[in-house]
C-alpha cells in the first residue's frame, strides 16, 4: 500500500493539469541553454552566413 | 629526397639547440612547473638567444659556419639532456582515448606539418625573402659581417626571424634558413594548444591548434620565409606566460612574458602593435594585481630583447622606426612607400572598417592573400568573446583584439600581418565552436558542419598550394627548372650569372637577389637610392660612385631607360623574361624584355 505524507502543513497537491503542462513546457522565447531565442538564431545564422561568403569567394577565383 | 630529408633532420637539431641554448638563458628563473610551457618557453628564449647572439657577431665581423655549427652541436647535445628531463615522468596524450573527431583534427594538424615541410624543402620563392628576408641574410653570410642595406627601406626592420635565417644559411644552405620561420610556426601551434588546453581541456586545444596551424594563410606565410609565423609565436608564448600570472601569481612568468614581448617588437615594427594589444589586455586583467615592480618585471626584459635594433636604426639613420613616423626616404620613394602601404584593402573610412569581415571572407583577394584566412575565425570568434569567462578576461581579450585591429586597419591592410593574432583569436574561435554545439541539436549540426566544411576547404586550397613544391622537393624536378617557373624575371638573373664575371657590377632592378651570383647594386626597391626622376648629373654619378659596369632594366621601365641614356653605353642582350604575378597560384604574366648594356667606359 502507498505510504501518504500526512504532515499537517503540507502543501496541497491541487494545481491543474494545465498549470503542470505550463510549468514543465519549455519557454518559447528561449534557446537550447537559455539564450534568448533571437540571440540563439543569429549564432547559428552568422556562421552559416560567413562560410556561404567565403564559399561563393572561393568559386570565383576557381572560375576565374 | 635525400637532401629534403636531411634539411628536416637538421630542422630538428636546430629546435633541440634552441631548447639547450633557453634552458641555459632561463636557468636563474627556474621551472613553473607545466612542462609543455616549459620547453615552449625554453624554445623560445633559445631561439631569441641564437638571434641575438648573430646579430652582435655579424655587427662584429664575426659571421662564421665552423664557429656556428660547433654551437648548435653543443647546444642540440644540451637541447637533448634537457628534453629527457622534460620528458621524463611527463604524461604524454593518451591518443587510443581520443574519440573519432579528435583523432580526425590531430591527422589535420599532423598533415599540414608535413605539407609545411614540404613546401619549405623547396627553393626559396617569395618576392619578399628573394629579396630581403633571405636575400639580406645570404649577403651578410657572404660577407660574413652584417652591414647597412640602404637599398631597400624594409631591412631596417628588426631582423630577429631573419637572423635565424641567416643561421640556417651559416649551418647548411638557404633552404635550411627557410626552416626557422616553419619551426617558430610549429612552436606557435604548441603554444596555442597548450594554453587552450589549460584554459578549456582537450577538446578546445584540438580545435585551437586547428583553426590557427591547418588552414592555408598560416601554411602560406610558414614556409614563404616570411616573419608573421615568429610574430605569432612570441605573441601566444607572451600571452600563455601572462595568462599563467593571472592564474598562478609567478613572477618569473611576467618576466617571461616580457623576453617574448620584447621579442615580438624585435622581430618586425608590426610587432610593436602586437605589444601594444598585448599590454593594453594584460592592463585590463590583471588591473587590481599591477604594481611598479611586476610592470617593470615585464617591461625592462621586453625593453632589453627589442631595443639593439631600435638603437641600431637611430645610430644609422638617425631614426629608431625608420623610414616610418620620423621619415628619411627621399620624397619619390617616401610617396611610392606609403602607396604600397595603402593600395592593400578596399579604403580607410569608418564604413570600410565596418565591412572588413564582410569583404575579407568574399573578397580576400584585396588584403593580398586574404581568401587564404579561414572564414572560422569571424564565424565563430564572436560568440567565443561572448561566452570565454568572466567579464573582466572578455573585456580584456575584446580590447586587445580592437587595439590590434585597427591599428592593422589604419597601417597596412595585409591579411598575412593580421597572423599574430591569431593565435588569441583561435582559441576564442575553439571556444565559440565548442558553445555552440553545446547548444541544441541545431547548435550542434551547425557548429560541425561549418567547421569540417570551412577545415576541408583548407585543406583543398593548402593541398594545391603544397603540390607545387612536391616534384622540387622529392627530387623529380631540377632547381634550376623550378626556378624558372617560381621566380619572377629568372631567365634575365641566370643570363647574368652566365655572362657577367667577379670583376663587373651590374646595376638592376630586380627582387630575385638571392639568386643574382655576380656583383650588383640596385636602383634601391623604390628608388631609395636612384629615384625615378634622377637626372643626368645624378645617374653618372651614381654609376660612377658604384663602379657600374652594366646596366639591366626591363625595355617597358621607360623611367630607367631614360636614365640609361644618359650613359654612354651599348645594348648587349635582349633576354625574354616572365614575370610572376603569383607564385602561390602558379599565375605568371605576359613575357617582357630584360636589356643587358654595358658601359663603353668602365669606371
């Protein structure tokens, strides 16, 4: 049988189910690691930004 | 193959020399403690030592390979008595525990090494060390004292790398002298490894030492007998001995720190930058630490190691930096030289600063070899400054790394001068890297794909830029062929060595120097000697002063034909030649005409 916690004080379990879910969503306005979302976006949009750069130099000077 | 093997050989004697030659220098100043930085620092110092050590000696008369090997021999001998002892006990990377990628970025910098030595086995053939780097070094050896070359304003830079090169030429040949820009490389490559390691572990010390030694500009500028690749390891020497301050509190590591910035203002005057970024973010961290007494234990070695070239300036010329800030060019050479300066890059106004990193990744070619810096540095840099610990060590790296910046903005937009500081933005890029694959599945895909595609573009560039130097190296190709494809105006060198004798002096305006076998005296590499608009009075007497017997000038200088009229002479040859436009990319112009005349009247 489940042993319950009778302490008198205790606090009591009635939050609903849509506090629960809302607690334990993920924020959406933060990235993986708690970065704000924006910042998380440029960090992956910047690098991406200056290998396609440096890419695109690297085909014109092997096209002449 | 033979030979190549043996410079190799000869390289690792050398570096064992440097290390016996340091241990001996900072004996007084014990151990720290971290054998890696122990030996880099002893390798360093060594290194420092040896060209200091030719540098009084040449200025005393006193150049002589019997004197020089016997040294090296004693030194490498202590060099290996004192790595048995560094080595002894230590604990060497455990490779069977690296994981995949770890082993694939150690395979990375491992096969840059030996395309560096491949490239560096070959006949010496950047413009610059034909000209000076080596091309100074081989007439000091020949001569064997070191004497004023008022004929071109760059050899009044601190010459502390090319002193090792003139070493190298004292214990072999000129290939050898190419090794010691290669070896301080190498060292460099330790010294950023190193210090990522103690900074971030593993992971960040691989990736460091890839993005700063496995991409093409540093592959470039390691075996082109250029200057930068020393400039980069005093740089991260100095700032692995500050960090090791900040962190441990040791003195003797300020006062090492110092023997390295000092080293680095004796290298080259781009160096005096790099102390300046170094002292402004040693300043912001260690703020609260700074007494008189640890800025003196920094400054004073540093003052020693830099000042006999600054003092050598000053007695000769009357200006410690010439030709720059004080002046002392004549006015047409003063104009050509702050030309040159400026015609690197794509302007100097606020805006073009703001778009360096944009036009140095699509557009690289304008900062004069710039498409060889690899894109990691911008891409990932940044978030590096972002995330690399507290406030106080961010504010300091960003303001290091401002001061460096656009001081190289506002000097010489070269993408190979930004090299020193590299080793700091390597690490930084290592620890941007690492940030951003700690960050989610996306994080981690981008992270890794942007840096294996940016290392194996590298790889592609480097691979076709080290081939060139395979069939020279390995023995398949004549020097004399090789040459001829990589040196510009070559076939009009060879036709006077074959032609002219030890009692002519031709009078040229070539940079191949080091290949020019007979007597010589130039125009000077931008008119230093002979402007352009000299008149007849001024060219007899300058032919005159020199005992000019012949005269080389290309038939499209029309400035120096005019000049050769003013001589009674008569045409002796016409000899095709090829400029080089690019010996990294194998790019040659149209062939002109080299005219050969002889002085009717030998002075």
């Amino acid at each position: 049988m489940e042993q319950r916690d009778r302490t008198p004080d205790r606090p009591t379990n009635d939050d609903t189910g849509a506090d629960r879910a809302e607690r334990t969503r993920p924020d959406r306005r933060k990235a993986p690691g708690g970065a704000p979302r924006a910042a998380y976006a440029a960090a992956l949009a910047w690098p991406l930004g200056c290998l396609a750069l440096y890419a695109w130099q690297l085909i014109g000077i092997a096209g002449g | 193959m033979a030979e190549s093997l043996a410079h190799v050989l000869l390289a690792g004697a050398t570096l064992l020399a440097w290390l016996g030659a340091g241990s001996l220098v900072l004996l007084p100043l014990g151990r720290t403690g971290d054998r890696l930085l122990d030996g880099l620092n002893r390798i360093g110092v060594g290194a420092l030592a040896f060209a200091l050590a030719t540098f009084a000696a040449g200025w005393a008369g006193g150049l002589s390979s019997a004197a020089y090997r016997s040294v090296v021999a004693l030194a490498a001998v202590g060099g290996i008595w004192v790595a048995r002892l560094l080595l002894r006990g230590a604990r060497l990377p455990r490779i069977r525990t690296w994981r995949p990628w770890e082993l694939a970025l150690g395979g990375l910098v491992v096969t840059y090494v030996v395309l560096g030595a491949i490239a560096t086995c070959a006949p010496i053939s950047s413009p610059d060390a034909l000209l000076y780097h080596a091309g100074d070094p081989a007439r000091f050896v020949e001569a064997g004292r070191i004497f004023e070359v008022p004929s071109n304003s760059s050899s009044y830079e601190p010459f502390t790398v090319q002193m090792l090169v003139l070493d190298g030429f004292l214990l072999w040949d000129s290939v050898q002298g190419a090794f010691a820009p290669f070896l301080l490389s190498l060292v460099a490559m330790a010294a950023v490894a190193g210090a990522a390691e103690r900074v971030a572990g593993r992971t960040v010390a691989l990736l460091a030492a890839a993005v700063f030694f496995a991409q093409p500009l540093t592959l470039w500028d390691a075996t082109s007998t250029f200057i930068e690749s020393g400039l980069a390891c005093a740089v991260a020497l100095a700032g692995w001995n500050l960090m090791r301050f900040l962190r441990h509190g040791e003195a003797a590591s300020l006062v090492v720190a110092g023997l390295f910035a000092g080293a680095a203002a004796g290298m080259k005057y781009l160096g005096l930058i790099a102390v300046l970024a170094l002292t402004v973010g040693a300043a912001i961290a260690l703020h609260r630490r700074l007494t008189l007494g640890r800025v003196l234990a920094f400054a004073v070695p540093a003052a020693l190691v830099a000042l006999p070239w600054y003092v050598k300036n000053a007695i000769l010329t009357g200006n410690p930096v010439y030709p720059h800030l004080f002046g002392g060019l004549n006015a047409s050479a003063a104009a050509e030289l702050d030309a040159t300066m400026a015609s690197f890059g794509e302007g100097r106004s606020v805006a073009d600063f703001l778009l360096i990193p944009v036009r140095l990744l699509k557009d690289g070619e304008a900062f004069d070899g710039g498409e060889f810096l690899s894109p990691l540095y911008l891409a990932f840099v940044p978030l590096g400054l972002l995330v690399c610990g507290r406030r106080r060590v961010r504010v300091a790296a960003a303001a290091a790394i401002a001061v460096y910046v656009v001081a190289w903005f506002l000097t010489t937009q070269q993408a190979r001068f930004l090299v020193p500081l590299l080793p700091a933005l390597a690490v930084l890029a290592a620890i941007g890297i690492v940030a951003l694959a700690a960050r989610g599945r996306l994080g981690r895909a981008v992270a890794v794909g942007v840096t294996a595609a940016a290392l194996l573009m590298g790889l592609g560039i480097s691979a076709v830029y080290a081939a060139q130097f395979v069939p020279v190296a390995a023995g398949h190709e004549s020097e004399e062929d090789f040459l001829s494809r990589k040196v510009s105006l070559y076939a009009g060198v060879d036709w006077l060595n074959t032609r002219l004798g030890e009692d002519d002096k031709v009078l040229l305006n070539v940079w191949s120097l080091l290949y020019v076998d007979v007597p010589y005296v130039t125009f000077g590499t931008m008119g230093d000697l002979l402007p352009l608009e000299a008149g007849p009075e001024a060219t007899r007497t300058f032919v005159a002063e020199n005992g000019v017997t012949h005269v080389a000038v290309l038939a499209d200088d029309e400035a120096r034909r005019r000049q050769v009229a003013y001589l009674d002479t008569r045409l002796l040859g016409r000899v095709p030649v090829t400029p080089v436009r690019s010996r990294t990319r194998d790019e040659r112009g149209p062939t002109k005409e080299m005219l050969i005349y002889e002085l009717e009247r030998r002075p």
